[in-house]
C-alpha cells in the first residue's frame, strides 16, 4: 500500500476543489464532504503506516521540470518519520473537521472554511510526504497559504486581515531564509534529494562550512513556520481565525512543520554542531521566553498561543541536543494535547460568547464534558505524572541534560515550572469560582464533544509508546532499531514531577484558592509585568527598526522615481528636441544653407574616413 | 508551406472584415474581433501540440524573396539581398502561444471598452500581427518592421483609448521604444552591412564559424562586437524595462485601457527578454559572458527598486506597473546567471509574468468599470459584495508574490537557482525582493478585498499622489455586480493556465530543453 501513499493527499484536495466549485449550492452539508474526504485520507494513512510498521522505507519520484541535464522531481517518501506524521495529520485533520461542523454551524461562508481546511490538509499531508527540498518547499509555502486563508477567514474584522497579513509575511521572511539555503545546497550536491544530500554530506563533497550555513538558512524557514524566537510575532495574532483552525494549524501540525523539516534533514544538522547548538538555543529561549509571556495574557486562545510557542521551542531544543526521537515524540503527545486544549477552548468560547479569561469563571458545572477534558489537556502538557506529556517532557530534559549545554537544561526547567502555572492558572479562572452572568452558557453538541475525547484518550495514552517502563516502542522504530535510550539521571523525572506541582499549586494558590493576590507580580515589579504584557515590546521594536527602515527606503526610492529619473528623461528627451530644432533650422529653404551642410557634412564624413579606413571598430 | 504566414496574418482577414461594419454596431464589431483572435490561436495551439509530439519545428521555415540591395558583381549571390522569412523554435514557440491566447483573452476582455470599437479593434489586431511577425521573423529586418507595427498599433491604442493622461504616456511610450528602435535599427544596419545579411542563422553562422567569417564583407573585430552587443541590449533593457528606462511603463499601465495593457504586460514587455536571449545570446554569446555580470546586477536592482516602490503606491494599476518591473528584475537575473537554469528561468519568467499580469489586468479593468476607481484608499471589503472576483484578485495576488503552485514561482525559482549557482551572494540580496513582493500584493490586495467596505464615493482627503484622479475613470457604470459569467471565462483560462503552469512546469520546459542546449553549446558551456 505504501506505493499507493500519493492517494492520501489527493482526497482533501478534492474536498477542496468541489467545495469551491459547488460550496455555495451545498451550504451546510458541505461539511460532510470535508468530513468524508478526510476521512478516507486517515483510513488509508493508517493503512500506510501499518505497512510501514512492518516495512521499510518507500520512494518513488516523478517529472516536475527538466533543466538542462537536471530533472527535477516530485514524489512521495514513505520514511518512517512521514508515515507517522502523515497519520498524526490526518487524524487531527479529521477530528477538527467533525468538531468544526458544530462551531462553524451557522456561518454564512460554511464552505468557504471547509474548502479552506481541505486546502490546508492536502498542502500538509504532501508536505509530510516529500522525498526532497524543493516539494517540502512548495508545499511549505501552501500550507502557509492554507494558514494564511483561514486567519483571515473573518475577513471583515480589520484584525483579521493584519493577522492573515502579518502572518504571511513574518513566515515568508523564513522562508526566504529556507529557498536561499536549498539553492545553496543544491548547487553542491546537484540534487534537492534528502538521500542525495545526506549522501554528499557522508562522502564529503559538501563542506563542513557550506553545511553550517544552509542548514542555518534552512532553520531560519523553520523559525519562521514555527513561530520561534525572533519570527514568532505572527502566531499570537494568527488567533485571529476561527478555534478549530488554531488547534489544527496553529497548535497540532503547521506550526511543528517547523520540527518535522529540521528532523527530516536531521542527517544533515548532525554534521554541524553549529547548526544544532543553534537550534538547542533557538529552541531553550523561545521555551522560557513565550512561557512568560504566557504568564499575563488575558485571552484565552492567546495564553495557549504562547504556550504552543514555548512547546515548539521544546522540540526545537531536544531537535539540537541531538534527541531526534524525544522532539517527534512530543510533537505527538503535544498534537493531542494541544488540539484538545484548543478545541476545549473553543467550547468555552463558543458557550461565553468571549475570549477574555477575567470575563469568565466558574465554568467547571456548566461544561460537564468540556472542563474535564480540558483539565486532561492542561495536566499533560503541564508534566503530571502518568500524562503523556509528563514523559515526552521527560524525554526532552533527559536529552538537554545529557547533550545540551547546562543553562538551556535549566532554562527548560524553569519554562516547565511556567507552563503548569500559566495552564492552571487558565484553569482556575475559567472553571473555578463563582459563575458569572452566563446563565445560557451550556455543553456544545455530540459532534464538538466527540473529537475532544478522543484527543482526551490520546492525551494520556500516546505518552504509553515511549516510556522508561513498558520499553521505547516509538524511537525504535523511527530510527530502525538504532535508537539508545539516555541514561539520563533518574532524578530529573524527580525534579520534573516536582516542579510541575508547584506551578499547579502555585496558580492554586492564586486563582483557585485565592490566597495569594493576583497582582503578586504586577504590585512588586510593574515595569516586569508591563514587560511581559508588551510581550517584550518585540512587535514594536519591529515597527520603529525594520519596518520604517523599509519605508524610509521606500520613500527615498520615490523621490528618485519621480525627479531623478524623470529628470533624465526629460533632459534626453530635451536633447532630442534640441538636436530637432538645429536640424531644421538647416533646412529653411535657402539654396546656400543647404550647400553649407552639405559641405559640412561631407568634410566629417571624410576625417572619419581618414581616421578610422572606413571601418570604425 | 505557408503555414507562418497564415498564424501571423490571419488576423487579418478580421481587419479587412471589420472595415465593412458599421461603426455603431457595436455587438457584431465584439463579436468579429474576438472571432478574428481564434484562427492564429487554432494554429498556435496546433503547433504547440505538434512539436510536442515530434514534429520539427525547422519544416516551417519560409523564405521569399523580397529586395535586393545590390548587384555588385563581385559580391555572391546571397548578399545584400534581403528575403521575406520566417521560421520558429521552441523559444519562439512559446511565446507565439503567449500571444495567441492573450491577444483572444483580451479582445473578449475589450466588451467594457465602449468608445470608437471599430477602431479599437482594428489597431488591436494589428498590434496581434506585429506581436506574432516579432517572433516569427527569421530575419533582421523582419524582425525590426514587425517590432514598429507594434510601437505605431500600441501608440494609438494608448492615446486614443486610454484614460485622462492618455496622450502624455503615448508620447512617452513613443519616445522611450523610439529611442530603443533607433539604437536597434543602428546594430542592425551595422550586421547588414558588414555580413550581407540580416538572416539569423546566417548570422550566426558568419559571426561563429571561422570558415564563413572569411565572406564577411568586412572583418568585425572583439570591440566591435561588444559595441553591437551593447546597443543591442541597451536596446531592448528599454523595451523590457530595465531601470531607469521603466517611466514610460508605468505611464502605460496606468493610463492605457485594461485588455490593452494585457497585451502590453502580458507579450510587448517579453519582447525585450526574446530578444536579449535570441540576438544577445545567440548571436554575441562570448562577449554575452562579459556583460553577464552588469545584467545580473541590474536585475537585483530591478527586483528590488520595483518592489520598494510598489510598497508605496495606493493605485492598483501603479503597484502592478512596479510590480513588473520587478519582475521583469527576475528575467535579467536568469539572463545575468546565463546558465542552464538561468536562461530557462528568464524564459519561464516571462511567460508566466505574461499570464499573471493579463489576470490582473483583466480584473483591473472589471475594479474599474463596477467602482470607477482603483484608487485603493477608496476601496474595501469587496469580498461581501463581489466574492468571485475578489477571489480571482487575490489568486492573482497569490500568483503575483510567487506562491508555488502558481505559475509566477516557476519563473522566480529557476531564474534565482540559476544565479546562485554563479553569484550567490547577489542572488541572496536579490531574494529579499521575495519578501516585499509578498508585502505589496497582499498589502494592495487585502486593503481592496478584505476589511470594512468603503463609500467609494467618500473623498480621499490630503491625498499627495497626483495621480489619484487619474484612476478615477469617471463614476462607476455598473454598479456593485460580482464577475459575469463572460468577464470570468476569461479569468478563469487565465487561472487554469497559471495553475497549469505551475503544477507541472515541465509543459513549458519541454519546447525549451533543446534551444537553451544550443544557447549553452554557444556559450561553449
């Protein structure tokens, strides 16, 4: 079946292409043809992943362009790091079209978004399918677009369109950054090939230092879709779009593209330990940095915006201390969790009729089904014990204590302690305490309810295929068999479980109890929490440097435009007027005029001859 | 065979036909016109198809005599005399196919043109001719009276049709493509005097082959040739625009009809890339190398001075005029790389600029008939209103920035990967232009489509742009109506082709494998 792995992509697409063309007669019951469509693609994804369970590695490649002696290609490459996310996609991809078909109920553009969301799946599933940089690219690219549709899909909210435009540009500055380093690549390998490459970099002919930098480039394209430190800007405001959208694409499987390419060409950033102390520190900053950020947001979907930055950079971090196995490892367990938290969310929001958490409250009855999965979410992403994030989390401390650099262990460490605050302290102020005028508020339908279990079920139990205890299921089989678990110090687990606890206990302490004031941090140090509500004034600093350097130039560029060259022109077109006049005023009619010129003329025919034979140059 | 001859004149039987129309009856001059488009359309395609299955292009050549210069008796037979010929490559393939389905997309584009039709449509047939004479020409001299039906046929289209400026942007599409021809008309005089010939492959063959260039009338030394060289693409860095040479073409676009200035956008700017590929690098391939670098640098200027400037513009029309000269930035890059990748890149580039500009044009000519302005600050939320052509405008804008997928990425790829094989450094500067490309389009385009929608009529205050009122054709003639059925057949050819075009490329590659392979055995690459 895994010949047949092409299929997978192509339902969505033809979601999306009959949604376009027939959306609009169809109206509500489009969904299910999104629903249908993607569907088919999880079934016949795990039929894939099944078989490549048991198999080895598939490839087959096809004609896109020939240039010169060089043909390049597009293909599918059924590795064992695609059929996962190929699966891990689809899935998720499945689940927000079922639960969309409530949230979105009512919409006047309802296929407009079905269309959408199938255009994003199709981009994401052949991008996890690529044998080569130039597809990842382009695909790359359209998922991007895909991201790009759907946070602008309220098209007439100015904040919308900023975000759907910020959110583009920020990401294509990365993937500049990403074309530039393939381009380089390709030059000294003379392929785009995965296996061309890694081949180049084990037999030498790509240089140490020419590998450093386009793996840097290509890392600054996954900084960019990854929302990491410094290109991050655009992801918060990406909550801009409609729920289910942040939990497919702004939580689950866009944004970890980011981690799947780094990992995908992993063969390649092992060569440089540049690059890959680049990644750990990209990674271990952006953890700590949006989780306190995370701290004092005051929207709902915002607070799980920074904290899917925050985990992001946790993936990136196990990526650069060489933990191939622990990243893809939570980028599943954080898929399910943070899908679920998103889609929670959504029902909350969809109940309240806000995003404001301080609006918000005593939730926990009203929500019998929603709050319980929520605090399944926030408890596996928080490290508690026996969630799956507590041993993908693990794994990731294990790998930056052991090969990491001893600060960015600790940075992890602290950003750990953050992440269970900020995600109870979510908790507590939309579930607990006293309920506040929302008397309407109530549980969404089965349909919305029914995906946020199933990703409940996963919270917990995908931690179970990698675990010190029941054996490391997944890493051996993503590295054939290669893998070797850490022998990290088993009081890290210790440590991890501790400082989890007293993040919840602490936001307990704040929000739930309320025995601590809330204004703790702003009443001692306001200039901090300013700070951090300005989400470290990044977005401004951008605006007063890079932005109005770019318009400066923009504008000097103009003045060029308008009076330099259009002076020149004037001046030619002067000439040419000039040499006009003189000209005629040779032909005025009188016989002695005429006789002047010709002679005139004739003499400098004459010295040119004499000086050049005749034949000038 | 006479096959040539019929694809470039066929249209003119629509001409000789028009002239017996009423000047009133609007519908059947509509109707003759766009049908006059579809013979050479017919004929374009069945080549296309032909070649592509086998067939060779070199059987198509014809040759007639037409003047012979001289009789010397100590001269042979051949020289001086100047035949009638035309004969076609891949490379001129391509870009008769550009043309041919361009010239039937614009002319269905043309029904929101109201004014003196019968005359419209006749200069715009005529401006078909000289397009397909262009790059049909075998010949030097052909090749040159073509390139002025164009320039007179264009000339009057945009002065006597275009909008309020309209006469002051003929005169500069005069001034700046008359200056080019003279600089042309130069060279070609020079070739024809020291060869005794203005055929191509003759050319070729005197400038390359040390036998043949013992029958050089006169001998043309390294210096000359660089000289030839020089004019020739000084010549045509006008008509494609290079900067500073673009002036006039932002006059164009802004003051010329919309169908017109798919036809201007879409094929004439081309003409200035066929031509430094055909006469720069296939007739003067070794000094080609020593401007590579001059080229190339002019095309990261290009990129990059087009899309600063795009940034600024609040005129639909001005940011799309900016916009191809930093595409047409891209074209030089491919040619400065003057590799494998470059040369097809310059050559996918063009075509796909060609496709790209004509959708927006095309929707640009629909903005301004429904709003009476293009005027962006007087625009918004046009997708509540009119969802399909909102749609359609930001495929194009899409398109436009160079989404993969799209035909606009294949040009863009192929010409950069071709640079950074020989200057990467420059190549990375000239990638920037990337970036702001994606924030022009958007900008311009999410600013008309998405956000609140505006009272067109509401007064654009302290506006600094003195073309503002320029974009304002007058008030608006249709009302707020989405695209008709007729308006969006032909975006939606356009959009088929760009998407065509950018899912698998390799139908435009196909025709030009075995011509950028003679280019780079030129080269001696």
């Amino acid at each position: 079946m895994m010949n047949l792995a092409w299929v997978v992509p192509l339902f969505p697409l033809g979601s999306f292409i009959l949604l376009l063309l027939f959306g609009r007669r169809w109206k509500q019951r489009s969904a299910y043809v999104g629903i249908a469509a993607t569907l088919l693609s999880l079934l016949w994804a795990l039929v894939v992943l099944v078989d490549r369970l048991g198999g080895s590695t598939y490839e087959a490649n096809w004609t896109w362009m020939t240039i010169g002696g060089v043909t390049l290609t597009v293909g599918i490459s059924v590795t064992a790091l695609n059929a996962w996310m190929l699966a891990l996609v689809a899935l998720v991809s499945w689940l927000v079209h079922v639960y969309s078909q409530g949230y979105m109920a009512g919409d006047e553009r309802f296929s407009t978004f079905y269309a959408y969301l199938g255009l994003f799946t199709f981009a994401m599933l052949g991008l996890v399918l690529s044998p080569n940089l130039l597809q990842a690219y382009i695909f790359w690219e359209l998922v991007g677009l895909g991201s790009f549709l759907l946070i602008g899909f309220y098209f007439y909210k100015e904040e919308a369109k900023a975000a759907a435009k910020k959110a583009f540009i920020m990401t294509r500055i990365g993937d500049v950054g990403f074309l530039i380093g393939m381009m380089l690549l390709f030059w000294q390998t003379h392929s785009f090939d995965y296996d061309d490459i890694f081949r180049a970099v084990g037999d030498g002919t790509l240089s140490p230092g020419m590998t450093t930098l386009a793996v840097i480039l290509i890392f600054i394209g996954a900084i960019g879709k990854s929302g990491q430190f410094p290109l991050h800007t655009w992801l918060p405001d990406a909550m801009e779009g409609p729920t289910p959208v942040s939990a497919l694409i702004h939580a689950a499987t866009m944004v970890a593209a980011g981690v799947y390419l780094v990992a995908a060409l992993f063969p390649l950033y092992e060569a440089s330990h540049t690059a890959m102390m680049t990644v750990a520190t990209i990674g271990g900053v952006t953890a700590i940095f949006a989780a306190t950020i995370g701290l004092v947001q005051t929207d709902i979907k915002r607070v799980l915006a920074y904290s899917t930055i925050s985990q992001l950079g946790y993936m990136m971090l196990a990526l650069g201390a060489g933990s191939y196995v622990a990243a893809i490892f939570h980028l599943t367990t954080h898929a399910f969790f943070k899908a679920l938290l998103f889609l929670a969310a959504g029902s909350v929001i969809h109940a309240v009729r806000t995003q404001n958490i301080e609006e918000m409250g005593g939730l926990w009855r009203r929500l019998p089904w929603t709050a319980p999965l929520f605090l399944i979410g926030a408890l596996s992403i928080s490290g508690v014990p026996l969630f799956a994030g507590f041993f993908s989390k693990d794994e990731i401390l294990a790998a930056a204590w052991t090969n990491g650099p001893r600060l960015l262990f600790w940075l992890a460490v602290a950003a750990a302690l953050l992440t269970s605050f900020y995600m109870f302290r979510l908790f507590f102020l939309v579930f607990s305490g006293k309920a506040r005028h929302h008397e309407d508020a109530h549980e969404a339908s089965a349909s919305m309810v029914a995906p946020m279990f199933v990703l409940g079920v996963l919270s917990i139990a995908s931690g179970y295929m990698q675990t010190p205890w029941f054996g490391s299921f997944l890493g051996e089989w993503l590295t054939d068999g290669a893998y070797r678990h850490e022998a990290a110090p088993g009081w890290i687990a210790v440590l991890a479980t501790i400082v989890s606890f007293a993040g919840i206990f602490l936001a307990w302490l704040m929000y739930g109890a309320q025995k601590m004031p809330r204004d703790w941090l702003s009443a001692r140090v306001p200039y901090v929490d300013e700070l951090l509500r300005r989400h470290y004034y990044i977005d401004d600093i951008y605006r007063l440097t890079v932005v109005s350097l770019v318009s400066w130039i923009s504008r000097l560029l103009a003045y060029v435009d308008r009076f330099l060259v259009e002076g020149l022109a004037r001046l030619a077109a002067g000439i040419v007027g000039a040499a006009a006049s003189a000209g005629s005023r040779g032909q005025n009619g009188q016989a002695q005029t005429y006789g002047a010129v010709t002679v005139a003329g004739l003499a400098i025919l004459v010295v040119i001859f004499a000086l050049t034979g005749g034949y000038w140059l | 065979m006479m096959f040539l001859s019929l694809l470039v004149f066929s249209p003119l039987l629509g001409i000789v036909l028009l002239m017996f129309v009423r000047k009133t009856d609007e519908r059947m001059i509509q109707w003759l016109g766009t049908a006059a488009t579809v013979p050479p359309l017919i004929l374009a395609l069945f080549a296309f198809v032909q070649s592509g299955r086998g067939f060779r292009l070199e059987r198509l050549d014809e040759a007639r005599d037409w003047v012979r210069l001289t009789d010397l008796p100590f001269l042979t037979d051949a020289a001086y005399v100047i035949r009638y010929e035309l004969g076609i490559d891949g490379l001129s393939l391509v870009f008769i196919v550009l043309t041919a389905v361009l010239a039937t997309l614009a002319a269905l584009a043309s029904m929101l043109v109201k004014t003196e039709k019968k005359g419209y449509f006749l200069w715009l047939l005529a401006l078909e001719i000289g397009m397909l004479g262009v790059f049909s020409a075998a010949n030097f001299v052909w090749f040159f009276l073509f390139l002025e039906v164009t320039l007179v046929a264009m000339f009057l289209l945009v002065g006597k049709w275009g909008g309020l400026e309209r006469e002051r942007a003929a005169y500069s599409y005069l001034l700046y493509n008359g200056l080019g021809s003279a600089l042309l008309l130069v060279v070609i005089a020079v070739l024809l005097a020291r060869t005794g010939t203005a055929n191509f492959a003759l050319l070729h063959e005197m400038l390359h082959n040390p036998a043949a260039e013992g029958q050089l009338i006169a001998p043309l030394t390294a210096e000359g040739r660089r000289w030839l060289l020089g004019g020739l693409l000084l010549a045509f860095a006008v008509k494609l625009p290079a900067v500073p040479f673009h002036r006039w073409l932002i006059r164009v676009h802004v003051e010329a009809p919309p169908p017109v200035v798919m036809l201007h956008a879409g094929v004439l700017l081309k003409i200035g890339a066929y031509g430094m590929i055909r006469f720069g690098i296939g007739l003067f391939p070794d000094e080609f190398r020593s401007f590579a670098g001059v080229l190339a640098l002019f095309g990261v200027i290009n990129v990059l001075y087009g899309a600063l400037l795009a940034l600024r513009q609040r005129e639909l029309k001005r940011v799309l005029a900016y916009s191809s000269v930093s595409h047409m930035g891209v074209v030089l890059i491919g040619l400065g790389a003057l590799n494998e990748a470059g040369i097809q890149g310059a050559v996918l580039q063009s075509i796909a600029h060609g496709l790209i500009s004509s959708l927006s044009f095309l929707l640009v000519g629909v903005l301004a008939h429904r709003m009476g302005t293009t005027d962006i600050n007087r625009l918004g939320g046009l997708t509540k209103a009119m969802p399909l052509f909102s749609g359609y405008l930001l495929t194009a804008a899409l398109a436009l920035l160079g989404l993969p997928g799209l035909a606009g990425f294949v040009g863009e790829f192929t010409s950069f990967l071709g640079l950074f094989q020989t200057k990467p450094a420059l190549a990375a500067v000239g990638a920037l232009g990337l970036i702001f490309a994606a924030v022009y389009s958007l900008k311009a385009v999410l600013d008309i489509t998405f956000g609140r929608p505006r009272d067109r009529r509401e007064a654009v205050v302290g506006s600094r742009e003195p073309q503002a009122s320029a974009a304002s054709l007058g008030e608006p003639q249709g009302g707020v109506v989405d695209l008709q059925g007729k308006e969006a057949v032909p975006a939606f050819i356009l959009v088929a082709l760009i998407v065509a075009v950018g899912v698998y490329p390799q139908l435009l590659a196909a025709p030009l494998t075995a011509v950028v392979k003679t280019m780079m055995n030129g080269l001696g690459g």
